[in-house]
C-alpha cells in the first residue's frame, strides 16, 4: 500500500524536496513547521557523499536476500520474491536496482541485536589506570578523519563541553547498520549531552556516522573546533605564534594523538609517510628525544601494516575473477580490521573525553606512548600475521589461496593459530559449499575456476567418465589429502555419469539423508580441518553410497560381468567348443583369396556356430552384440589372414570397453586366432600321417621320408602346444583370475577400469604383442610360417605318393584281370612304361627329402634363435618356456648361448 500525500494535485510534478519533506511529515506524523530541522537534517544526509563499502553486486544482494527468506523458512516467499526480482529485471524503467535491492537487504537486519552500549562507558569500565593494561577491542567506524587545525583566536570562545562531539560521540557507531534519524537536534546542541550518547549510538548508521564525521560543512562548528582546542592546548606558544625558525619540540600528548591517525594510515601532523623508506617518520624540523623517537617508530608500524592489509582488500575486493574463495579472505581481513577499528574507536573516545575533563577539571591525560605500545601489542601480532598472510597469498586464488592460509596454521602460537584457523574457517566456506554441491548433486558453479575439480564442457557424453572431469591438483587444499580429493572427483563424477549417460535419475535414500545432516550442521567450515572424524565421514560415506549404486546399475541393468566373461569366451577364445566347430565351418571360405570373401556368408557361418555349440544358451543381448569383421586386405592374404570376431559396445558399458581396448582385444584374438590356425594345421598333419602310414607301406622307398615327416611334425607339434599352454593356463587363466578378483572387490567404477587395462596390459606383453617383444613376435611368426610352409610340402608329397601308389594299384589290378581272362598280364611297352613311371617317381623322392631337410633346418635354427631370445627376456615365464620347449636340450647342445642355467640368468638379470 503506497503512502499519499496531502496537497499533491499532480504527484508527477512533485520535487524531491517535496517529497522529503512529506516522507518526514508522514515518519513524525507532525505538519511542515514542527518537522523544518528534522527536514534540513535529512537534506544534510541525502546530499552527503557516503556510499556503502560493499560491492554493487545486484544478482550478490539477490541471493542473500532469498538466503535470508530460506533460512528463516519462508520457501514461499522466497520464490514469490525471485519472481518479482525477475520481473523487475524485465522492466528498464529502474536504473538502481541495487540501491533497492541493498535497501530490503538492510531493512530485514534487527537493529536490537547489535551492542547499543556506549563506548564511553565500555571504555571505562575496561582501561584500568595501570599502564599495563590493554582497552577492550572494538569494531571500527569507516575511518577516523584529521580534520584539526592550528588554533585561531576565536577558537578560546568555543564550548568546552562541545569537544567530544566530533569522533566519541559519532564516529564510533561505525557498524551499528542503518536506523532511524534523530527527531530533534537543535543548533549548537552537543552530541555527547548526557543522555544523548546512548540514543545516538542506537539510532545513527554506519556509513550516516562517518559521512556526518568527514567535515560537511553543515555540522555544529563546535564538532571541529573542539578537537583544535584539545591539540592547541598541547603546542607551546611559539608554534602558535608562527615561530619557525629552529626545531620544534611537542609535547607527548601530540605525539599520541598523532599516533592515533597513524594507526589508520592517515599522515598526521608531526608523523607522516615516507615513501623513499617505505615507514612513517616524524618530520626532521621537530626535535624529540631518542626514546621518544624509538617509541613512535614501533608504534607507527601498525599503520603500516594497516595500509599494507587495507590496500589489498581494496585492490581485491572489486576483483571479480577473485573468486569467492578471494572475497571470503578480503572478508575475512576486513573482519579483523574492524576489530581493529574498534580499538581506535576506543582509543580516540578516551582522548576526547579526556580533553574535556582536563579543560573543565585540570586532569592529566592516562593516554602515552608507553601504554600505547603495551594495548597495542597484541593487535600488532594480529596484523603481522595478517599481513604476512597477504604476503604468502598473493597471485594464489581459489583451493591454492586456502592452502597458503592452511600453511601458517603450523605454527607453535596458539594466539596466532586461532586467528588463522578462523580466518581459514571463512576462507575455507565457499569451498565446502562447492563441495556440498559436487558430492550430494553433482552440481559445479565454479565460475571462476577455484574448486579443485574441472569440468571440461566439450567432452562428448560417451568420454564423460574419462575426459570430462579431471583433478585441479594446485587448487586442492592442503587439508584435504589427494586419496579424498579422489573420491570427491568420483562422487561427483558417479552421479553425472547415472544421470546423463545412465539416464538414471533416481538418488539413494542415504545420500539424501547425508545431505539433510549436512545442511542441518550449523559448523560445516570446521569440517573441513577435522580431517579425522566427520569430514572423513561424510566423504566417504558418500563415495562408498554413489559408486555402489553405479556398480548395481551397470551389472543389474546393463550386464556389465556377462559382457566381461563375453569378452572372454569368444575374443579371447574361452569357448573351445564354438571356436573349434566355427573354424571347421569356416576353413573352405578361409582358404580362398581373401578379395573372394563377402562378410554376410561369414556371418551366416557364425550364427551356424552359435547354433551348433553351446553358446546357443547364452544371454540374447550378448549374442546379438558378436559379429564378424574383416580386417585391411593386403596382396596374397587369404581368409585366414582377413577374418576376425567383432564385438559390439555402446552405452555404460562402452566407458568399459573403449575403442583402445577394443583395438587390444582385436591384436590379442588375431594373434590367438593364428596359434589356434596352427594348432588346427598340425592336428590335420597328424592325422594325415596316422591314415597314409598304412597305405604307404606297399612303397618302402617312401619310408625314409615319412619317418622325417613324422620327426619335424613332432617337433612342430612339441613347440605349439608348449606355446598354447603358456599362452592358455599362463597368460589368459591367471591374469583373468587376477581381473575377476579385483573386479568383485572393485568400489569404485575407477577400480574396475583400472583392474580391465591391467589385464589387457599384461596379456599383451606375455603375449609378445608389445613393443619390447616385437623381435620375439617376429621369430614366433616365422615359425608359424614354417609350420605352414610343411603342411604344404606334405601335403603335396602326399598327393604324389597317393597319386602313384593308385596307378601302381591300378596296374596290378588290370594284370590280375589279364590273367584271369587267361592273357598275359602285361606286355612289354606297358612294363617299360611302369618301369620309366617308378623310376620317375623314385627320383622325385631325393628332392622331396632335400626340401624336407631344407625346411627342417630352417625351422630349427627359427627355434633355436626363438630359444636364445627367450631366455634373455627379463620375464621368469618367458625363460621357463624356453626350458619347456627344449626339455631335451636338443638346441641346446647345438647352440652355446642356451647352455646358461635358468639359475645364473635369474641371478644375472637381477643384477642388471
């Protein structure tokens, strides 16, 4: 409901003036002639110079106004007032919005919480007369002016009683925040009458109070004049006088009120900055004594180091890129300067008091320079260490600043450690709200980039888990160690990956009840430096309840095991029954040209297989995923050199298997594929020896070539099953087990990514397919060339030997059937061609044993070389497999460099 005002015909047109005058009318409820100095004295505010001290943070006044509606639960009003805040955003026609914003912001502070005890009286009760004793500390005004002069003649017929009035009375309710005006102050009417002190403090404001206090002309003259009268009385005829011309002593009594401005930071009249030195000095036209001079130099050092903490926080508080870690320190420091300000509020109101009672009653002052070093001992420790804090934290922001305040809490002062801590408390707050929000939402607003995990927004939703969030490892503090900055990052991380990539919204109750508590504690900054108790709780209940739940997601909804052990039996050829029946079916595609092969056909063979075996009783939604691929053709490749498995990822489960891990699965099932082929080879070689050797016995010449077949085919056989083992039971088995354990004890999902590059790691390596073994692999290779290289050689002896053994059997059949239709059996022309015919076929023979023996050689010094490198790999498995694989020490006879026991090697290597 909107105020009216009597006798405005067109509120239009009204004035300002106009309009203050009414504004007071309606306050006082009085006519226009009762309210005529309340009227000039609101003028008098209204056209001072005073601005808050706060930054003109309009959206920063909006929030804490909602914080304040929320904390007083008043959900209700609080959204009704965001959404009148959002329409006066809408709206151009109101410039200040802040100005509005910052007044409903101090409307709602209770003016009765604040202290509304004179400081006079405070003072007094707490500066006992001993020089030993320090005053108590108060908050500060805005700053205390100079605002005294050199004596006139007319300043000897101002009111004593008057003298006060410009700083006891005034400058001291800096902070009391914004209240009502007096209702009346005559002319010439002290501040400090009796009476008045108390219901002025409770009714001026802060920034009201120190506007009135910095010399605007209208105030009383008696406000400025009294503090001349004081110093007058302390300067020595002469100096009033204007006599110049040696140097000048002062008395004590300016040199403390002096000292008083120093303390701010303001040049005072004897005591003024040097920029050169970088101190505060007294002028060199004064005389004073060394003690005297000594005493003033310690004292002036506290306005130095006051401006040193003031120029920072002015210089950073406007600062946005800050951050709000930054502006909690610039908080915090000003906190402690208000502190500060207190004790000079006190400081100044005792001199004052002091100078009116020696005018009236002739008392000496109880304020010196020694008692001055001895109250100010302990703010000076204070701002030491404040500005060394501002020392150690320059060009820090964000997690880095708190570190640098957490680092001068390890300090054996216990004075000085609970200001730190408390100033770390403040510091450390926008932290934990960070962290609140990372751990029980998965929510960053970390504009400024000051919380210690990083988002990265171009990451794609299927590189979430690994790319988008990362470790700001400068900007975690120095209270929380690296293994919980770790979990932090995973809980957080958890819940954006069930959200976005799992499309799982629902939270666990117990995260809800975590973050109700959390809300709830009214210490939350104090958390963060009880790293042994409930901050270390929080955490890590949090972290346990967010990655158990992802695990249970991925195995219940997205069968993440089932996909693992999928990976298993089929990429890494678990399933012995499938691979065994796919490869029968697949040999007559696979033995042709490789450009021959059309992957549908291959498809077709592979549900054949599935069909076939007892991968038929596996999961659907596994089997839908396995299909065929065909690799890079390259000239001369066949199928076998073409063909491999391919299995499908998408979703959750691709953050498991990503496409490098897929490309290591694709090398290790090519190589496994390649050893299986050759396993497959010789088991055709063996059986072709078991049926030919009976129906080679009629050709005796052939004797001698079969038993060197039967010998190399042996050994061919010895080295792959050697090899199939290592590969099968020491390579696959064991390092799977070791997957399989680590993944049923995983907590995190980081855990069983971590656990799955292991395993694919250390089966590339014992499977010879990394970079170290490449000259292993190669020699490995080539005997898997050799191998096929003699089953093309036999298998073409075989079709000689079959070949001529049928036309010998055909040739004894028809000579039995000559003779018994009673013909000769053969005639001449027909023996000498059998005869040319055998004789042809014997010398084919000698050729087939030298390419045998060719080939024999070839393969055993392959082996032989296989065995050398083997037993000078630095892995104990490789060095027993060349022991397995010459368990007769057959090439080892041959070749010296294998005669080195396993034993010396070992102990060879280790020194190495």
């Amino acid at each position: 409901m909107q105020p009216t005002f009597a006798g405005m015909a067109n509120p239009d047109q009204r004035s300002p003036n106009v309009l203050l005058q009414n504004l007071c009318c309606l306050i006082l409820n009085k006519n226009e002639a009762d309210v005529a100095q309340q009227f000039q004295y609101a003028v008098r505010v209204i056209g001072s110079n005073f601005a808050p001290t706060v930054e003109r943070d309009e959206f920063l006044v909006a929030e804490k106004i909602k914080k304040e509606l929320t904390r007083q639960r008043r959900d209700a009003d609080a959204a009704l007032f965001l959404e009148l805040y959002r329409k006066l955003q809408s709206q151009g026609t109101l410039k200040n919005r802040w100005s509005v914003l910052y007044l409903l912001l101090s409307l709602t502070e209770d003016p009765r919480k604040a202290s509304n005890k004179g400081y006079t009286t405070l003072f007094a009760q707490a500066l006992p007369r001993d020089a030993h004793s320090t005053p108590y500390y108060f908050a500060r005004p805005q700053s205390l002016p100079l605002n005294y002069q050199d004596r006139n003649p007319q300043s000897g017929q101002t009111s004593g009683s008057m003298g006060s009035s410009g700083i006891s009375s005034i400058n001291i309710h800096a902070l009391n925040g914004p209240t009502p005006t007096p209702q009346s102050l005559n002319p010439g009417q002290s501040y400090q009458t009796p009476g008045m002190g108390d219901s002025l403090r409770q009714q001026l404001g802060s920034r009201l109070a120190w506007t009135m206090t910095a010399g605007q002309p209208s105030l009383p003259t008696s406000t400025s004049k009294a503090l001349t009268n004081t110093l007058v009385r302390n300067v020595p005829r002469t100096r009033r006088e204007g006599e110049l011309n040696g140097p000048v002593e002062i008395t004590e009594a300016v040199l403390v009120r002096d000292i008083l401005y120093v303390f701010q930071g303001i040049d005072g009249k004897c005591i003024k900055m040097c920029n050169s030195a970088n101190c505060y000095k007294v002028e060199g036209k004064i005389a004073l004594s060394k003690s005297l001079k000594d005493t003033t130099s310690r004292l002036a050092e506290l306005g130095w180091l006051h401006n040193k903490i003031r120029q920072y926080t002015d210089q950073r508080s406007l600062d946005r890129s800050f951050g709000l870690v930054g502006q909690s320190f610039c908080a915090a420091l000003h906190q402690e300067l208000k502190e500060y300000y207190r004790l000079l509020s006190v400081l100044h109101s005792q001199l004052q008091l002091e100078d009116d009672q020696g005018v009236n009653l002739g008392l000496e002052s109880s304020l010196t320079l020694r008692r001055l070093l001895v109250w100010t001992y302990d703010p000076k420790i204070r701002l030491k260490t404040l500005a060394a804090l501002v020392d150690h934290c320059q060009g820090r922001k964000g997690g880095e600043l708190a570190s640098a305040v957490h680092a001068y809490t390890k300090t054996g002062d216990p004075y000085m450690r609970s200001l730190v801590q408390h100033i770390l408390g403040l510091v450390s707050h926008p932290i934990l709200n960070f962290l609140y929000g990372w751990i029980y939402d998965g929510e960053m607003e970390d504009t400024y980039h000051e919380f210690f995990v990083a988002s990265d927004p171009t990451v794609k939703t299927d590189r979430l888990w690994h790319d988008k969030y990362t470790l700001r490892k400068s900007m975690i503090p120095s209270f929380i160690t690296m293994d919980q900055s770790r979990k932090v990052l995973l809980i957080g991380k958890s819940i954006n990956f069930l959200h976005q990539v799992c499309h799982d919204q629902t939270p666990t109750a117990r995260m809800i009840a975590v973050t109700k508590s959390s809300e709830e504690s009214p210490k939350d900054a104090d958390l963060l430096t009880d790293l042994e108790n409930a901050f270390r709780s929080k955490i890590d209940a949090a972290y346990l309840e967010t990655s158990k739940y992802l695990l249970d997601v991925l195995n219940k909804n997205y069968n993440l095991l089932e996909h693992m052990q999928a990976m298993r039996r089929y990429l890494l050829l678990g399933q012995g029954d499938f691979i065994r029946h796919l490869m029968d079916l697949l040999k007559p595609e696979l033995v042709r040209p490789a450009t021959t092969l059309y992957q549908h056909n291959l498809t077709g063979i592979l549900e054949t297989a599935v069909r076939a075996t007892n991968a038929q009783f596996d999961n659907p939604e596994i089997l839908k995923r396995l299909d065929v691929r065909l690799l890079e053709v390259s000239a001369g490749d066949t199928g076998w050199d073409v063909f491999s498995l391919d299995y499908h990822v998408d979703g959750p489960i691709a953050t498991v298997f990503t496409r490098e891990c897929m490309s290591h699965y694709l090398r290790v099932f090519n190589f496994l594929w390649r050893a299986k082929r050759m396993e497959y080879i010789l088991t055709d070689i063996w059986k072709g020896h078991m049926c030919n050797a009976k129906l080679l016995k009629s050709m005796p010449e052939l004797s001698g070539v079969l038993h060197q077949c039967h010998v190399l085919a042996s050994e061919m056989v010895h080295f792959i099953h050697q090899m199939q083992y290592y590969i099968t039971f020491e390579v696959l088995e064991c390092s799977w087990d070791e997957l399989w354990n680590k993944v049923q004890q995983a907590q995190d999902l980081d855990h069983i990514i971590a656990a799955h590059e292991v395993f694919l790691d250390s089966v590339i390596s014992r499977c010879l397919l990394d970079a170290d073994s490449r000259e292993l692999l190669n020699q490995l290779r080539a005997v898997f060339d050799q191998i096929i290289e003699f089953q093309n050689a036999q298998d073409s002896m075989y079709r000689a030997a079959l070949e001529e053994l049928q036309l010998r059997l055909q040739f004894e059949e028809r000579k039995k059937q000559r003779e018994t239709e009673g013909q000769w059996g053969i005639t001449s022309v027909e023996e000498e061609a059998e005869n040319k015919r055998i004789s042809t076929f014997q010398e084919f023979i000698p050729k087939m044993r030298s390419q045998l023996r060719i080939l024999t050689h070839f393969y055993q010094g392959i082996v032989q070389q296989f065995l050398v490198l083997l037993t000078q790999s630095t892995d104990e498995s490789l060095r027993f497999l060349s022991f397995r694989l010459d368990f007769n020490e057959h090439y080892k006879a041959r070749d010296p460099r294998l005669r080195v026991t396993l034993s010396t090697k070992g102990r060879r290597s280790s020194h190495m």
